[in-house]
C-alpha cells in the first residue's frame, strides 16, 4: 500500500471511530434473520401486497423469498434516465427467476443541470440531492425489504439514492446503471462552436445543431463530468456489477447487464446466502479508493460535494485536505473531455474501468481488501463482460491500455498528480480541478472584478469591458446558503475567450462550476462563503488576488478586516418562481461546501462546521445549526 494512501486512510479511520461505531451499532440492530415483512402487522402487510397477483400475495405470507425495493430515477425528457422505463419490469422478472421478489418501492426526481443550466430552475439542483436521499428513505421505509436495486445515472442522482441507502444500511443493495449514449460530434468540436457562439461568430441555429449532434440519443452524455464520474466511483466503490458503468443502453449486453444485477441482489441478501449490507460495503477503505478513483481519472469537481456527505452518510468523516494529501500522490492517468478530447466510450474501448482498477491496484493506491456486491476484494472490477453464445460471462480486462492517448498506467501517467487541488488562503478555502487547465494557467496573478451574479459578468463581456485586461472574476453570494449553488458553467466559454486572446483570466467563487468545466482556471466551493460572511463579501474591484494552483494558495493583497460587506445574496421574497420558495427552509439549514453542502446537519456526522453569521432574517436558524452540531460533536 501507498505510504500516503495508507496514512490518510488511517486518520480518516481514527477521526471517524466514534460515528462510524455508532452507525454500525444502528446498522446490526436493524438486521433480521427473517424476512422484513414480517415484523409487519397483519393489517400492514395486506396492505403491502395488496395490488400483488395471487401467487406473489403467497410468497410474501411466507417466510423464505427476500423481496428486492427498486427505487427509479426514470422519466423520458433526461436521456440518461429514460431507459430505465422498462428496468422494473425486467428486473421483477429476473429477481423470481433467481428465488426473490420485487416491488417498485418508489420513484425519485432527476433533474439535469444541463438543461436548468444559467437558469433560475439551477439553485435547485444541489439541493436536489437531499431530497432524492429523503425520497429514497421514503421508499424504504415500509419495513417490506430485505435488498435493493437502485436506478439512477446523473449528477445529484446517484449520491442522492446513495446517501438515502445509506440511511438504510442493513440492506444489500445493488446500483444498476443505463450507460452512454453513443458517441456523437466530438467534445471539442462542439466546445469550439459554444465559443464562437459567446464571440458572436456563430448563430443560434449553428449553436443548437452542434448541442443536437453531441447530445442525440438515449443516455448518459459522453464527457467525463459529474454523470460518468457517479459511474466509475460507484464500480470502484462496489455497487455496480464489474465492467456496468459505461455499456450503451439498448444493447444485448447492456440487458445481461441489468438482469445479473437483479440475479445478485438477490444473491446478496440474509435469503440468498451472502448477506452484503451497503452501510458495511461503504468504509473507509471504500471511501479512500472512491477518492483515488476520482483523481486519477480527473473527474468531477463536483464530488469534492458529494464525497464528503456520501461518508458522513456512512459514519466516516472526510475532508477536503484528505483529497489534496492523495491528489499529490494519484496520477492522472486518464484524458476524457474536458480534460482532453475523447470521450468515454473511448475510455471504455481503451481498457475503461477494468484497467483502471488494475493499474492503480499494481501501484498499491487502491485497497484490496474491501467488500463489494461480488464479495471481498477487487479481482472481479479487473474482468470485462462479454456474451459468450447468448450467456453472460466475465473475463479478465485487458493489462495494458489499448489507447495511451485516453488511458495509460499509473506508473506513465498524464501527470504525476491527480486532477484536483485544495487552495487555503485569506479568502477562504476552495477547490481548482487542474487536470484540464494547462501549466502556464495555473498561476494567475490579476486585479479582481467583482460580480453577484453571473448574467452581469457575461453582459460586462458583451459589452467588451473585459476586453484588454487582465482579471480574476469573483462571483460571489454563489454558496450553498446563498441561493443553492448554482453551476456557472455558461461563464467558461466567455472567459475562454479572453484567455485564447491572450488575457490572463480565472475565476473565484463561492458557487459550482460544471463536472465538464476546464481550460480557464476556477478556484470554486470557496467557503466560507460571502452569504456567510465570508472574506469574499469584502472584495473590492482592484483588489489584487493571486490564484496559484501549484502552490495550492489563493491570496489577495488587501488587508479585509477593516471592510464592511457590500452586495448580498437574493431575499427570501426575491428568491421565487421555479419553485425556489419551496426550498427557503433549505438555505437556513445548509452546511459549508467542505463537509459536503447537506441540509441533514448533525443528523449526519460531519466535518466541523464553520462559524455561520449571516446577518439577514436567517441567523437565528444558523446560529441553531451551529449549536446543534456543536451538541453532536
């Protein structure tokens, strides 16, 4: 094992102990030898079955079949999402071939940033993920299962019906993907067009028939942000079959696929004989190789998020500084958009997941010795599906990259360090994926601009006052308690321009950036955030800040202290229309980006919070949040 690796892997065990205890302790109370139902009443029962055929109403009355919860994310406007359709009805099939049985627990929303993306439907989007981990709860809740299979692809989706399992983790439970959609215009293609397009150079017809051919059938889209990296961590983590992640939909494997999900949750029930509980499968040495996986492949930023409240979920306490200590010691070893020019099915092609696992597993980065939904160690995430005369098998994945422009060994990487950086400084602390912005980027020394919102920087670009200069652009009031953390992916193709000008140009912010965003340097996450009376609240324009990637800093030449706010976030009586008001309760009980930007506060063990004193209608609920993990701690 990796020195570093091993070392982070302990304090995160050590500083977790007490939680981790503690859920496991829920956990085993909540296991039964029989199955779940029937702690159920009579009356509760009948009410459980009652839609059932006869002879399914008779196999629930007895005491032997596990009955399996499916909890969907599926709706057909989100193309990752609409295969799921007919995954219930398959998977109910395939679940009584194998000795279970099946019910669709619940539905959970999904919601695509790329379509809310600039729009006011976006401060919705984090938030997003607690509820569908409430939703997945409400699912599982009615004491009918004994397993799981849940069905989710896309950005919030995934961690969401991961944490909401997690609260249930007694359970084995199986996460069951869609895969890509076939590749279409290439990723860098269409990012050329989305920049002419912010010059002017491009109509809105050229603009739509480029979006329209990159993104033109059923599934995930084909760069590696936040939606294929909720794959790949969930295949190194153990939840998905081996070699799932990124199978296209509508393929005859693809269905093997899904059907020996359905035979091995069943398997991995306390019925089936190899009793898996997620909440044991998902530990610390999971959550280390779920970060190593992230930065090795340069993924979503985004999970710098949802990692954190994916452990806390589970007990165990990550930090930001965890990553940054690992990321100086993963190799990038692998090239998908935005970070290069291929996309996943050609990572896939060039060895995909099953290198991965075998490459970082022979430089000792990952830990062997970890339980998945296939047993106790990693060998099975080293094998490849294949269909052998109509018959699902697995066989041993490939010990070389077939393609050493998209995937290459850990010990010939892209670069000797991961994608991700933590930078500290007076600012605050913040978040930098590195991977797609080349060298002579990263360090970027500049007087600020300062914006509250991002329509006015991109109307400071239309009318060319960005133009000759060189800048950092501070977006501030961008947080979770701000207005939901929005992504600010429309900036980078404005800013992009700039910097192909010649301009030196990054970002600071306290909001998202997308998973696919790269090329112009953006130190994002920042907290604590200006909303929260953070250092960002006293930014002036002038003031000079540097970005320095390398160094892992973010200073600024201005002494703040003596500075009173200027700007602030929307009102609670401003911040309406798509629904925003019914998530205002939301912005008084969110937590910092560092531990994760979750609503569930000291129900979940965190990372120690950061002072919140906000000086709106809201500080009587923060200064209570505060208190209340301060009680759990």
């Amino acid at each position: 094992m990796h020195p570093t690796v091993a070392a982070v892997t302990e304090r995160i065990r050590a500083r977790s102990a007490a939680s981790r205890t503690a859920y496991l302790e829920r956990l085993d109370a909540a296991l039964q030898d029989a199955p779940a139902r029937h702690r159920l009443g009579c009356a509760n029962l009948a009410h459980g079955f009652a839609a059932e055929s006869a002879p399914t109403k008779a196999a629930m009355r007895g005491r032997v079949k596990p009955n399996l919860a499916i909890v969907t994310s599926y709706n057909d406007m989100l193309s990752a999402h609409q295969p799921f359709e007919t995954y219930p009805r398959e998977l109910k099939r395939t679940v009584v071939r194998a000795g279970g049985l099946a019910q669709v627990a619940g539905g959970v929303p999904a919601m695509c940033d790329g379509i809310t993306q600039g729009r006011d439907g976006m401060q919705l989007s984090l938030y997003s993920r607690d509820v569908i981990a409430m939703a997945t709860a409400v699912a599982l809740s009615h004491d009918m299962f004994d397993g799981g299979l849940m069905l989710g692809v896309c950005d919030k989706i995934v961690p969401g019906l991961l944490i909401g399992a997690l609260a249930f983790g007694h359970l084995p439970t199986v996460f069951v993907p869609a895969g890509p959609m076939a590749s279409g215009l290439p990723n860098g293609e269409k990012a050329a067009v989305r920049q002419r397009f912010a010059e002017g150079r491009a109509t809105r017809e050229e603009l739509l028939e480029a979006e329209s051919a990159s993104y033109h059938s059923a599934g995930t889209c084909t760069f590696y942000g936040t939606a294929n990296s909720n794959q790949l961590l969930m295949e190194v983590l153990g939840l998905h079959l081996p070699g799932a992640s990124f199978v296209n939909p509508g393929t005859p494997l693809r269905e093997a696929l899904t059907r020996a999900a359905g035979e091995r949750a069943v398997a991995i029930t306390r019925q089936g004989g190899e009793p898996t509980p997620i909440g044991r499968i998902v530990d610390e040495k999971a959550i280390v190789n779920a970060c190593v996986a992230l930065l090795a492949s340069g993924g979503s930023t985004n999970h710098t998020l949802h990692l954190p409240a994916i452990a806390a979920a589970a007990g165990i306490v990550l930090t930001w500084d965890d990553l940054d200590e690992l990321s100086a010691v993963v190799p990038l070893i692998s090239r998908m958009y935005p970070n290069g020019s291929a996309d996943v099915n050609h990572f896939h092609a060039a060895g995909g997941t099953a290198f991965l696992v075998h490459t970082l597993r022979r430089a000792g980065l990952l830990h062997d010795d970890v339980l998945t939904v296939m047993g106790r160690g990693l060998d099975a995430y080293t094998r490849e599906p294949v269909l052998r005369g109509g018959e699902l098998t697995w066989e041993e994945g490939p010990k070389r990259s077939l393609d050493h422009d998209v995937l290459r060994p850990a010990d010939d990487p892209f670069s000797e360090h991961g994608g991700l950086r933590v930078l500290h400084g007076p600012l605050g602390t913040g978040v930098i994926k590195v991977s797609a912005v080349r060298p002579e980027h990263r360090v970027v020394t500049a007087p600020a601009m300062v914006f509250d919102d991002q329509d006015d920087l991109l109307a400071a670009f239309q009318a060319g006052e960005l133009d000759g200069r060189d800048l950092v652009a501070v977006i501030r009031f961008q947080g979770p308690a701000a207005n939901g953390m929005p992504e600010l992916h429309k900036l980078t193709p404005a800013l992009g321009v700039l910097q192909d000008r010649g301009q030196r140009v990054a970002i600071v912010t306290d909001g998202r950036m997308s998973g696919a965003s790269g090329k112009v340097p953006a130190v994002i996450h920042l907290t604590p955030e200006a909303a929260l009376d953070g250092p960002l609240a006293r930014v002036v324009d002038g003031d000079v800040i540097t970005v320095d990637a390398e160094a892992g800093t973010l200073e600024i030449d201005a002494d703040l202290s003596g500075r009173a706010p200027t700007g602030g976030p929307a009102s609670d009586a401003a911040w309406v229309g798509t629904g925003r008001e019914l998530f205002a309760a939301f912005r008084r009980a969110v937590g910092p980006a560092d531990a994760g930007a979750s609503v569930f506060g000291a129900g979940l063990p965190a990372a120690a919070p950061r002072p919140r004193t906000r000086t709106s209608v809201a500080a009587e609920a923060a200064r209570t949040l505060e208190e209340t993990h301060v009680g759990a701690r």
